[in-house]
C-alpha cells in the first residue's frame, strides 16, 4: 500500500539522534563506527573516536545522526554514564571470535543500563565475524534468545557491521509497534491505528472506500495508488482475513491487519511513517506541538475550564456511545469511547472513582461532564490531548478557556467561573472523607480507613434557579498540610476551604480550629485569603460540652460563619454543597481575619489615615501659598 519512502521526520519529531557505541575494550567500537562513517573498513583506528556527525542523506528520513564511542576503561565509567543518559539509542557491541565479550552482555552491560534507568531502544551487535572459530559456528538466534528473553529492551540483534540496520531500528524502533513473544501490534499501536482509520473513514461506514485508501496514501505518502494496486492489496488482505474486507471497502480489522504484515515483513518504516504523518511521536502519543500549551498559560490564581463548544461536544459523545440508551455509560462503554486514546485517561488517581457512579457502575452525563471538568482542572494539556483523541473537530485551543483571576473576582465581589476546587481540611477522624463519599452519593460506613494521599471528589451541584455549578473536592490529610503550605502559591487554586471536625470530639474542634487559624495566617501573608466554611460533622452524636460557646467564639472573632452540622450517616447534609458554591461565588466574603492579620490591617490603616492627613495637610499649605501669592500681587499693583 505504501510506494514511497518515510516522510522527512525525525523520530518523534527530533532533529537529532544521538547513537552512543559502547562495550568491552576491543570489541571492534571504533572499527564499526569508522566503517559506517567512511563506508571502508580502516586499518587502524584510535582506541576512541570523537563524536562522529553523518551526512544528512545518509539515511532517507534525512535526519542527523551523531554516533558517540565510548572508553571501557573502569576509571571512564562516569563519563561513559553520562554519554548514555543523553542516547536516543545505544549499540552494544561483542566481538564473534570473543564468547566472553559476549557473556559480558548480560552479567555487566544490560544490567548497568537498568541501573542507569535508559530506557532507549537497544541494539547488539556482534562485530568481527569473520575471526569466528569456524568449528564453533552457532547461529545468532541460539546464541541472543535468552539474553533477550531476560532484557527485553534489546530491540535488534545483528551479526555485521551494517550500521544502516542499527539507523533503522532508531528511527523506527519495533518496540513500541510490535510485541515479538505474541506476534501481535500492541495495545497502544493499535488504539493509534484505530483512531487514524476512523479520521480517514470520511463518510463514517465502518470502510475504506477505493477512494478513501487513495486519499490516505497521498496524505501519508504523496503518491496515488493505482486501481490495481488497491485491488492487489484488498486481495492479499481477503486471503488471509476475509473480514478484512468487505463490500464498502477495507475494514478496521483489514487496516490493522496490513501494519501487522508490514511490520512482519521489515517494514516498520511504512507505519511510522504513518504515525507520524498523523501527529504521534516515539511513545505512540501525539506530538507536543500538536497541545496548544500557550492556550492555558495562566496566573497561579487563574484555572482552566472547558468551554460550551467543548461541553456540547462532550454531550454528542456521550450519546454516541450510549449504546443501550440508558443514560448512562457502563465501563466497557467508556473503554470504547477512549479506544483511540494511547490509555483511558481515567483509570488511575486522581481520576479513578473520582466521579458519582450509578448502581451498575456507569457514569450518568453529569458524572461525565464532571470528570471532564476535573482533568481540564488539574492538567489541562492532557483533557485537550484526550479531546483529539476522541474526535474533537474544532481548534483544540477553542475547548478551553482561561477564567479571570480571583483577586479580581474579589473586587468585583462575584466569581464568573463554573468550576470551583474546595479544599477539604480536618484532623483525622473527623468526618472528611465520609463528606466526599456522601457528595458521590455513596452509602456511609462505620470502617475507618485513614486517608493518606490526597484524594478528589467532583460533581455538579443543583443551584437555585436551576443553574449547574460544578465543584471539585480535595481532601488534604491533616499530615500533608504542612508540606501544602509550603508552597507560597498553594492556596491560589483554592476557591473555598472547608474546615471539618468530629462535633462529638472536644480535641477534634480544638485541632480544626488550629488548622484553620494556620490557613487563614498564611493566606494573608502570600496574599490569597480563601472563603473558608466550619464543619461540624457527626451531628447524631452528641455535641462535646460548651461547643456552641466554643463554636460562637471562634466564628465571631474570625469573621466567618458559624459551624454548620451535617450527619453522612443519617443523610443529613444541611445543604452543605450549596453553601460551599455560595461562598465560593462571593470570595470577598467569609474570609477569616487573624489576630495578626487584624492588626496588620490596623497597622495599614493607620498609616493611610497618617497619609491622608499629611496630604491633606500639604494641599492646605499649598493653597494658602497660592492663595498668599495672589494676594501679594493685588497689593502690590494696587499701590503702584
């Protein structure tokens, strides 16, 4: 199906690669560098050579290549570290007439690469053949299939100086296409394939149309296939896989089946070449030029948040791939949905169990749109990058926008976002994460399980009016604040804190409050003072002596409303969502007031009193002076 020779790009875009040679001393390093180089085998070679730069037609893909050699020697070894931590690929070499060069491989050479964490493809060759023993010939195969059953990161094995093949596997490495144990394309080649068939699949009927291929082969190849050529190459797809074709044309499971013969057969360049006209880099995902990362550049008190264009695309998905109309996508539904994504963005933290579930298991269009809302939230080059993936048709840069920041929302005393991030904060005990449940809808649970890392929890939130607001939960375990607030510019991506205790628990309160009080503190010294709201959780247990006195106190000298109880265990949420949403609307109100925030506003006070009566003071002076001026100059023309 493919004519011409791979398209003019680098591996994954680069505009380099760099190739680091190394091995044991006299394995013939330099020799097959030199012979590469110079297309001549040389008669004598340095022990090491300088960095040798090839031509950039050495290769089709016209891509330069630079080959680094390397010393042996113990004493170079850190040199020799460094040399391939910067490799896109790395040669290891043995010398055939040496079986100990050989066995070096596996006890030294490979493990010292895992030790160094390169994890490029890599490629063994097995120099000076022609000294080999000729009563000691064993094939290559015998000799690499258990030290390739043991690193599997060796992407080739060659017996020969022909460092084309060794530029080959680089710019169109095998292993992120092909698994070689069970013959197949792997899972990530396949989803990139699918996603490239559907794109190319223009009117949408499972097939490729004669005319479809033709189009396909220009794009990727700018050459046009011949009405033979398309019937040859449906021919050979029929005869090994009769449902790879069928009266529309060549189907998925046809395309699929071609990349795997192609790569069957050598020709991994034709699939990279593909790949790569359709955006994706080395690691099968797309290019970073390809992410409009200069479209969510913002202030540390700014967020991103998607917009309608990309809400209304979002709902069509949803529908498309509601397969059993019930309003709601099941698991393997929302596995379809991504199976042209590299992975499901979804199935680990934060975003795993992140969403309210119904009682299959699904996700409902809110529980949907939520998590959506959550990526776009907290990594928003990977919602647009799954946004592409999925078949977003517009500018990727028109699916998000950039909200105002909130220190304007403060002056202009009204917040214009739809996405709000409350920050969950309480001693242990207290009641957190049975708020984050019961805000998923889940069912409250006398088990106690600690919560150690920070966990979220998103859903849409019913306002009066019928309006929808969409808040995310962040539960901070009391054992993490201190590391938060480290951070001089934590407390900017929040729009409310939430201060939870256990209202049964005197130590519970006192430890809330404390939290409180070091919150608010480093607000008002960094400058981003949050809405903050009090907790009483447990509200069915009673209340510790003197709370209300205690809770009364607290509230009024901060300046914040006063607790508000909630049960998770008798379904008792006292509105408590829609508080937050209010509070987080409105963030010049609720914000707590220190003692030493008081007084440093005092202090400021003071000073622009001092500053106003000076000024005041200074435009009296100058007005009496001008005003003297014009009397001096009435008297003395009047008596002349």
């Amino acid at each position: 199906m493919a004519k011409a020779s791979a398209a003019n790009s680098g591996p994954g875009g680069k505009t380099g690669v760099r190739i680091v040679v190394c091995g044991e001393k006299g394995t013939g390093k330099s020799s097959l560098i030199v012979t590469a180089a110079a297309d001549t085998f040389p008669a004598n070679v340095p022990p090491v050579l300088p960095p040798t730069r090839l031509p950039e037609d050495f290769y089709p893909d016209r891509v330069p290549i630079t080959i680094i050699d390397t010393p042996s020697s113990v004493e170079d070894r850190g040199k020799l570290g460094e040399e391939l931590r910067r490799a896109d690929a790395v040669v290891l070499t043995y010398a055939c007439d040496q079986p100990e060069t050989l066995d070096e491989l596996s006890t030294f050479w490979l493990p010292e690469l895992r030790r160094l964490e390169v994890k490029v493809p890599v490629i063994v060759v097995g120099c000076k053949l022609d000294l080999r023993d000729e009563n000691q010939q064993v094939s290559l195969e015998q000799v690499m299939m258990p030290i390739m059953q043991q690193f599997r990161e060796i992407e080739t094995c060659i017996e020969c100086s022909a460092l084309k093949q060794i530029q080959k596997a680089v710019l169109h490495p095998t292993g992120p296409l092909f698994d070689q144990e069970s013959q197949a394309l792997k899972p990530r080649c396949v989803r990139a394939l699918k996603r490239i068939f559907i794109l190319c699949d223009h009117d949408r009927d499972g097939a490729l149309s004669d005319a479809e291929l033709n189009d396909f082969q220009v794009k990727c190849f700018n050459s046009p296939l011949q009405p033979s050529e398309i019937v040859g190459v449906k021919r050979v797809v029929q005869e090994k896989l009769r449902e790879g074709v069928n009266e529309r044309g060549l189907t998925l499971a046809g395309f699929l089946f071609l990349h795997a013969l192609f790569i069957e057969k050598g020709r991994l360049e034709t699939t990279w070449t593909v790949l790569r006209k359709f955006g994706y880099n080395n690691d099968i995902k797309l290019a970073d030029e390809l992410i409009p990362y200069s479209a969510f550049k913002r202030a540390p008190d700014q967020s991103v948040e998607l917009t309608n264009e990309a809400i209304d695309f979002l709902k069509g998905i949803f529908e498309l791939f509601d397969a059993d109309d019930d309003n709601s996508l099941r698991p393997i539904e929302v596995e379809d949905l991504f199976s042209t994504a590299p992975e499901c963005p979804w199935d680990e933290a934060p975003y795993k169990d992140a969403a309210e579930k119904t009682a299959l298991g699904g996700l409902s269009l809110d529980g949907f749109l939520s998590e959506w809302a959550l990526m776009t939230l907290l990594d928003p080059a990977r919602s647009v990058e799954n946004l592409i993936y999925i078949g977003f048709p517009g500018d990727p840069s028109s699916a998000i926008r950039v909200t105002r920041k909130r220190r304007i929302d403060r002056k202009k005393q009204q917040a214009e976002r739809n996405v709000f991030q409350c920050f969950v904060f309480g001693p242990k005990k207290a009641g957190k994460s049975a708020l984050l449940n019961s805000f998923l809808g889940r069912p409250f649970s006398d088990n106690y399980t600690p919560t150690t890392d920070e966990r979220y929890a998103v859903n849409v939130v019913d306002q009066p009016g019928g309006t929808k607001k969409t808040v995310v939960l962040r539960e901070i375990p009391e054992e993490a604040v201190a590391k938060l607030l480290s951070n001089k510019d934590s407390l900017a991506a929040c729009d409310i804190a939430v201060f939870v205790h256990d209202s049964s628990d005197e130590s519970s309160w006192k430890r809330a409050t404390e939290l409180l009080v070091e919150v608010a503190s480093y607000g008002e010294d960094t400058g981003f003072e949050v809405p903050c709201l009090i907790v009483a959780a447990k509200d069915d247990l009673d209340s510790f002596a003197m709370a209300i006195q205690d809770s009364t106190r607290v509230s009024q000298d901060m300046g914040i409303e006063a607790p508000i109880p909630v049960s998770s265990k008798l379904g008792d949420f006292n509105i408590i969502f829609r508080r937050v949403v209010q509070a987080a609307e409105h963030p010049h109100l609720s914000i707590p007031e220190t003692e030493a925030g008081r007084t440093r506003k005092q202090y400021h006070r003071l000073i622009n009193r001092s500053l106003m009566i000076v000024s005041v003071g200074a435009a009296v002076t100058i007005v009496g002076l001008a005003a003297y001026r014009v009397y001096l100059a009435r008297k003395n023309s009047s008596s002349s």
